[in-house]
C-alpha cells in the first residue's frame, strides 16, 4: 500500500533523540487553532510505497549515530498507520529505529497500538487539561489523548509529553497545575516539553485561504517559556 507524504525534512535535530530524519505524513483528524503546519490537513501529498520511502530514509543512516532515526510526524501520522506498518520490518532490516510524533487523536487499534510497541519513543501532544479547551481550540478531545496515554503506561514506553503555550489561554502557572494534575500518575513519561506558540506558519493560511483564528496573537516570549518550563520541571520533581 501506498503512504501519502506531505513533505520530508532530513537531519532534523528535533523531534526526537539525536539526528533525525522526520517524514511529514499528510491528514489530519483535527484542526488545532495555533497550528502552524495547515497544508498537513488534507490526505493530499506524494504516494510513495514503504520500500520507496525507506531505501529514502536509509541513505540518511551514516548520519545516524546511535539515538538517531526516522521520526513519523504530520499532520497525524498515524492516520496512515497501515502504512507505517508495512515500513516497520523494513526499517527493522535496516536497523533504523522510529519515533511517532503524535496528536493521540486516534483510535487505538491494533494497528496503532502495534506501533507505538515498537516504537523507539513516542512524542505526544497534550494539548489542553479539559475536554472543553480540546473541543474549543482543537476540536479534538482530551480522553482520547489520555487513553494512549494510559496505553503508553501499560507497555512501558519512553514517552516525551509536548504542550504548545500560548499568551492569555494555557500560560498562567495555575493553569499548567491541571496540566500536571493529569499526568501525575504516568511513570513512562521521561519529560515535559513546554513548547512556543510561533507566527512562522501564517503565511500558509493566506496563501491557502484558510482563516487563521489566532492571526492576531503574538509569538510566545522564550524568557516566559523558560520560567514556565522550569516551573514545571521543578514539580514534576518535587511530585517524583
Ligand atoms: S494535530 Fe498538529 S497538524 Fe493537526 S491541527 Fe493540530 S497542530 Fe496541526
């Protein structure tokens, strides 16, 4: 079966441990308010078969090392999750180890929870701390987003939790403690990365003629990040 690409980046030094390439997956289930990546949305892209696509990713191997690999991202990659199913033996051929960059707004199908066993780590977002705040900026839902969660904790995997902050909806200290009051009882998670809301997608709605509900808000200040990040930390400490 064929994968449908949005967009490749090679050697990336984020999104997961070490370097990495990242395959941008296209389609996605919902449509978050800050998202800076809307020409991911629709199932539009390049097909490519999995031989295709990691033979592509092989020729990045040297560069490697011994944390790096291929990280599946989007969109929501694993709306393609039969593909990168197809890819997994290959890639296990090749000794290339993944990560998946996910939204957890997905079933948890066999298909899916096959993939996040034999993941390298998972990097998933947890966008908000109520189911309204999900419905209201996301249109998604935070159950969801639990359920892997506590699938990840069954099965033990390294999982790397993201939150985007954004000014005057999730910064206020206050409103990071349900954040956290949620996740208290996960041990499979290895880290909390508080991530900035940036302008650097904006340009991709006007030149898709999609709506930018945030058009008006600023980028979020890394000094604040940085307080809030170790806020954070020093409770999850504090609470370990
Ligand atoms: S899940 Fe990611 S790609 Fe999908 S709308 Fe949200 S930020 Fe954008």
């Amino acid at each position: 079966m064929d994968g449908i690409i949005h967009s490749f980046e090679s050697l990336a030094a984020v999104d997961g441990e070490g370097l990495r390439y990242s395959v941008f997956l296209a389609g996605c289930p919902i449509r978050c308010a800050y998202c800076h990546n809307p020409d991911t949305w629709e199932m539009m892209g390049k097909k490519i078969t999995p031989e295709e696509l990691v033979k592509k990713i092989g020729r990045y191997k040297v560069y490697f090392g011994n944390n790096g690999g291929v990280t599946f991202s989007g969109g929501e990659p694993l709306l393609q999750a039969q593909f990168i199913k197809a890819c997994v033996p290959l890639l296990n051929d090749a000794k290339i180890p993944y990560v998946l960059d996910t939204s957890g707004q997905v079933e948890l199908t066999e298909d899916v929870q096959f993939l996040l066993k034999n993941a390298q780590d998972v990097l998933l977002d947890l966008k908000f701390p109520t189911n309204d705040a999900y419905r209201t900026y996301t249109g998604g839902s935070l159950n969801k987003t639990l359920s892997m969660l506590v699938y990840l904790e069954k099965i033990g995997k390294p999982t790397v939790l993201r939150t985007v902050i954004m000014q005057g909806i999730n910064d206020s200290t206050d409103y990071l403690d349900l954040y956290l009051e949620k996740i208290r009882e996960f041990t499979c998670i290895k880290k909390y990365e508080l991530l900035p809301f940036h302008t650097m997608g904006f340009f991709k709605y006007e030149k898709l003629g999609i709506k930018n509900p945030f058009a008006e808000k600023t980028a979020f200040a890394k000094e604040k990040l940085t307080e809030l990040q170790l806020y954070v930390n020093n409770k999850i400490k504090k609470e370990g």
